[in-house]
C-alpha cells in the first residue's frame, strides 16, 4: 500500500510539471525561449543531463537543432543528421518514441553527433513532435543522472511533453508565415512603385539591407529592428502619389516638380496613417529627408530631433541614390560615396549612422550591392 | 489510508484532463471551437451545467461573451456585464479566482443575465483569464450537477484551466492583429494607388465589398472566403504598372492605350508572383476580366475555364464601374446597372453570381455604398 501511496504521489509531481510547463507556453512571440524554458523543467524531474528539439528540414530531408541544451549545445547546433538515420532519424522516420536504455547497444546509434561534441550519451529518449498528424520534429532527453537509464515512466512524461512542444511549435510558425506574407506583400507592392521608374528599379530593397546593417549593429531589441525594417521598406511608399511624369523624368526636375516630389514623405505617411499597427512608424517615414542641421523637409527638424530611423534611413537612401544611375548623371563609386556620406556628417547625416555603415559595408559587402 | 487513495486519484484524474485540454490547443486558428473543447471538458470533470469564457471591453468597460455555452447561450451572448458588476465584474476587477458556493447569499451577485435568459444559476466558480500580468478575461463554471455545490478542488482545476485558456486566448489575438495588419496594409496601399485617378477613389474597397456580398452566401470554408476578400482588394494592383496619362486621361483612350490598359492584370499577376503564399491566387486577379463567352482578356477563358473568384469579382468590379461617375460618362443608377449585369449574364457574366448579388445587395445594401 505504501508503495502504491508514493507511486501516485509521483505520478502527480509529473502531471502537474506538465501542467506547469502549458503555462510556459504564454507566448508564440519567444519560441526559443519558451522551448528552452520547457526543456529545463524536463530535465529537471526526468533528472536528465542533457535535452535537445529538432526541427525536420523536408527539402534536405535531414534533421537539425532548433534548441541544443547543455554545454555542448553549441557545438551541436552546427549539426545536421539526415533522415531516417540514428535514433532521432529513426524516431522522425516512423513518428513514434522511442527509449532506449543503452545507446551502444542499440544499431540505430549515430555516433556523428557525439564525435563533433565531444559528448558521450549513454541513454536517450526521443519523441516525435506531431501536428496534424504530421511528424514536424523531434524532442530527446539525454543522460539520466547518477548512471542510471530512463524507464517507462519517463517515456510516458516527455511524450506528453513533445504533444506540447509540437503545439507550441505549429502556432509559432503559423504565426512566422503569417508574418514573412505581411512584409513579402509591402515588399513586392512597393517594388513595383520602384520599378515605374528604371532608375529607381530595386531601390527600396537596398535601402532595406542598408539599414540593417547600421540597426543590426546597434543594441537594439527584435521589435526595434524590425520596426526599422518596415519604416525602410515604406520609406517612399508615398511615390505613388507623384505624378510620372516627375517620377521617371529623363533629366532634372524644375523647381516646381523638385517642390512637388519633396511631399512624397507625406504622402508615405497618408498612405501608413489608417494601417492603426504601423501608425507609430508615421515618424520614421515623414522625416528620413530631414537633415542634422535643420536644413531637411518636410518639418526641418534638427539633430536628435529626428527620429533614430530617419537618421538611419536617410544615410542608406542616399549612399543608393549616389551609386545609382540617374537619367542626368553617372553613378558613384563606392569609395566616393563613402567620401561624400564622411564630408555631410554632422550637416546632412549623423556621423554616428555614417561611420557604422561605412565599416559594415565594408566588413559585410551586402548581397543587394550585386543587384545594382 | 483507503480515502488518502481515492483522493490521489482523483487528483491524478483532474490533473489529466489539465494535460489533456492543453494539448486541444493544437492550433491558435479555430480559437472558439478550442475553448469549446476545453470548456465541455471542463463542464465533464467538474459535473457543470454550463460554462462561459467573457472577454473584456476596454473601451466601454464592460465584459462580453466570447463563449456561452448550454442551452441559453444564445441569448446571454447579447448581453454584456460592466465592469467590477456582479461576480465575473468582480473577478475583472480585482483578478482574483471566486467560488461562490450559492449566489443567492452572495451580495455581489448580478441577476442581470439569469432575469434576460431565464437561467437559474445557483453555484459559480469564476477565474480571471490572466495574460502577462493583465486580466484580459474571465471563464465560469455554473451550477455543480445534483444540487451540490462546486469545492475547493473545483477552484484549483478551474484556475489552472484559465491559465491555459488565457494563454490560447492571448495567442489568438495575437495572430489576428498580425492578420489584420496585413489586411490592412494591402487596402491601404492598393487604395493609394486608386486614389490617383479620382475616379476610381475607393473602387477596390468597394468591390471587396460586393465581391463578399456574393462570397458570403456561398456555402463556402472560411479559408476560401478569405482567398476570395485578399484577391478582391489585390484585383487592380497591377494598376501600378499603367502610366497616369492612361488611368487618368480624361476622356475615351485611343485603341492603343486601351491595348495598355488591358495589361494590368498581367501586371497584377508579375507582382504578386514573388509572395509565395499569395501565388495561388494570381489566376483571380490575372482572369478578372474574362469574359464567360471567351471574348475577354487576357486569356480568352470561357466558362468554368475561368476561376471562380474571378467570375466572382468580374460582377463586383463591373457594377462598381457602372455605377461611379468616369470622366466621359454619367454612372448608371443601381437598377439601370442590375438590368444591365442581368442583360450581360451568361454573355460576359456568370448568371448565378448575378443573381446572387443583386438579390443581396438589395437585402444588405452594403456599407460601401455610402461612400460613393
């Protein structure tokens, strides 16, 4: 009776980290976070030295690390298995768990991962991660602690687990696909205002790396991020409202046209002003025209006046307008327009934005500069 | 030692149905047939009578029902409870859980809805729905079967279920924010583009609009209507590609700019091509302008030959260019554009689709309308 007591006292320690670890799942947002946050507290009741997720490549038909715990973890991640092979292959090729108490024994063993680790396993679990009756992954726990095996009570946990895991997973790329549509359909509609005129063919997208080369070597949080990339993929979304024969004229504009193109910044934020969503990013939009020294439009604003976004954008959209071709005058080189972006610091640009770009080009040469 | 046994188990039982539910969370798409689920499971293990899920109205301080369940759930659906009022308001409020073993001795019990839906509760347990740090809802259980009333042990399963609720519940709205962004950043730049030529200001929203109209009385899935809505408001994109000396040349356009013109929706089609969850759709934008007797464009498609939202949109489009001013033409009013759709059914229209719209636009007289 004792034992049957403590047996079931056992039994709801698991259920309820099950229950505990739903909770985790609190956001679709963070899901490397949260994977990590579950794999934790699997590893903390199974008394697991070591866990790791895999997602399934279908192309490559291979498997590789979403998360790799441990200390070896980074070393792992570099790692792909192909399908079907080792016990994780086996585990993804038949959608079903799998607990094996000693891997040298096992002929499924794959001692790839371990050889590029330096880690030893000696007993593993591995489940399939199912959604929609589809194996999208699988979850391991390695190691029982203290030279033990894994027994069936284990096994029943992380598959319950991996039923969670895989949840967790679906909603998060339901939720990465609905997001890469967003900016993929801002992008091509916003390509095709480029293209109306051949000069501006592309420019857009370049602006887009050029920002990002200066945002992504700022310590700026995600959300900032992409919050500069959206505001560089609209940035001249208001060139719909200006007239072609402006837009795509073949030499220099009059005074009167130039005044009339000038207001494309406040079209761009007409267009942005009924989307409630990107509303914050008006600013970022309006303003990438302005200069650091007042002398900018539409508002004139000065220094730190302009928004951190326009400063930045204002630096990639015009080093592509002086490496591009326009009707009435031949492109720059890379090396002048670095000159000229150094000599309107301070005037025209933040010398901040202008120096960080300038060594990131050149450290990273940008996959856009081979589409000019 | 017998009891402390069966209380075990029963512990065990109750914490199963928790891992249970959380794995009916499989997908953040179908939020109310999710909380249906866990709901009826929850209504099972507690011997409920009925149970609800409230949101709350930020705005207007008031809670409303997302889900109410039994057989007077329709009629407490129209209701809505403010803010801190009755046992859920103060479940709101203060975003604490509440078991009210008999309401009629509770001072904060609000006959509102009982008195509406003729429900006689007796017992309540109400949770706040709590999502990082902020009540975003409330989920009660009524009435425990068998004139009993709900226990401790009830509240402890009901808490824990409301956490998981709050986190589906918080997952979902976070992909409809994201869908909506979407949604709306395609309206709003497709309406910028319409808004060039003051003649067709407005036309895409509107031929969304009719496009629904039929769209809707269809017995067609969610997920086709959706399809439908997106390729209404994409059909003209490809406008962006026509020279504004053609889209707004006041007057009839010679043969050649007509040629031109025809090409937008080949321009449509290019622009849509890069995004690749939107590619399905490029035949309804690219065969808008068939004609059921094969003499449209581009494609001379005849028949069924043509996709069905672009039979579809073919009508929406048609009525609303009938029936809006161009610069060398008076619009038609609306039953001198009906006669019109009715005399071109089975010619240029599919009848059925005629049909359809002219019977629900004069039911629904569509919003849109107003706005010409």
């Amino acid at each position: 009776m004792k034992s049957k007591l403590s047996d079931l006292q056992k039994k709801i320690k698991r259920l309820e980290t099950l229950v505990d670890t739903s909770l985790a799942f609190s956001s679709i947002l963070d899901i490397d976070e949260l994977l990590n946050l579950v794999l934790q507290k699997a590893e903390l009741v199974m008394e697991a030295e070591t866990s790791s997720v895999f997602r399934i490549d279908e192309k490559k038909k291979e498997l590789y690390f979403q998360i790799a715990r441990g200390k070896k973890g980074k070393e792992a991640k570099e790692i792909r298995v192909p399908m079907g092979k080792g016990i994780v292959g086996w585990v993804a090729e038949h959608g079903k768990p799998l607990l094996v108490p000693d891997v040298t024994k096992d002929p499924r063993w794959y001692k790839g991962v371990d050889k590029k680790t330096k880690f030893v396993t000696r007993s593993i679990i591995a489940v399939p991660l199912v959604s929609k009756g589809k194996v999208i992954g699988v979850a391991e726990v390695l190691n029982k602690k203290g030279n033990r095996f894994f027994n069936d009570d284990d096994l029943e946990l992380f598959t319950a687990l991996g039923n969670q895991i895989a949840v967790a997973l679906e909603n998060a790329s339901l939720y990465k696909e609905l997001d890469e549509l967003f900016l993929s359909s801002i992008r091509a509609i916003v390509e095709a205002v480029d293209a109306k005129d051949p000069y501006t063919r592309g420019h857009s997208a370049r602006v887009v790396s050029y920002a990002l080369l200066i945002g992504e070597s700022l310590n700026i949080d995600k959300e900032s991020l992409k919050e500069l990339e959206i505001s560089a993929i609209l940035h001249d979304v208001g060139k719909i409202g200006i007239p072609d024969n402006i837009l795509g004229k073949p030499g220099k504009l009059t005074e009167e046209e130039y005044a009339f193109m000038k207001r494309h910044p406040e079209f761009g934020a007409a267009i942005i002003e009924p989307i409630s969503k990107l509303r914050m990013l008006i600013p970022n939009i309006l303003h990438h025209h302005e200069r650091l020294d007042g002398g900018g439009y539409p508002s004139g604003l000065k220094g730190s006046e302009i928004p951190v976004s326009a400063r930045i954008i204002c630096v990639a959209d015009s080093f592509d307008a002086m490496t591009t071709d326009r009707p009435y005058r031949k492109r720059k080189s890379i090396s002048a327009a670095f000159t000229e972006l150094k000599q309107c610091s301070n005037t025209q640009f933040d010398p901040e934005f202008v120096e960080i770009f300038i060594e990131q080009y050149k450290n990273k040469k940008p996959l856009a500069e081979t589409e000019q």
